[in-house]
C-alpha cells in the first residue's frame, strides 16, 4: 500500500517499508508498518 497525499505543496507519499522520513523538496517520504500507515490516512483523512 502505497499512498500519495497532496497537502499544499507538499506531497505525503505513505510506505510500508520501515519507519523512517525522507524529505526531498517537496515530497515527504513516510516509511512505517501498515498499521501506523493507517493511522496517518486517518488523520490526514485521506480516501
């Protein structure tokens, strides 16, 4: 499950590979389990 969220200028791209965060100019790479990757689309109430 991979998921890109447009917040702004910045693009939240969601992976489930790890927990780390990579910021490349404008995108923010979120790496986490499946299960704290829900909890973000959540609160970022992403569809």
């Amino acid at each position: 499950m991979v998921m890109a969220i447009k917040r702004g200028e910045t693009e939240i791209i969601l992976h489930p590979s790890g927990d780390d965060v990579f910021r490349a100019g404008d995108r923010l790479l979120i790496l986490g389990s499946e299960k704290n990757l829900r909890k973000l689309k959540e609160q970022y109430q992403v569809s």
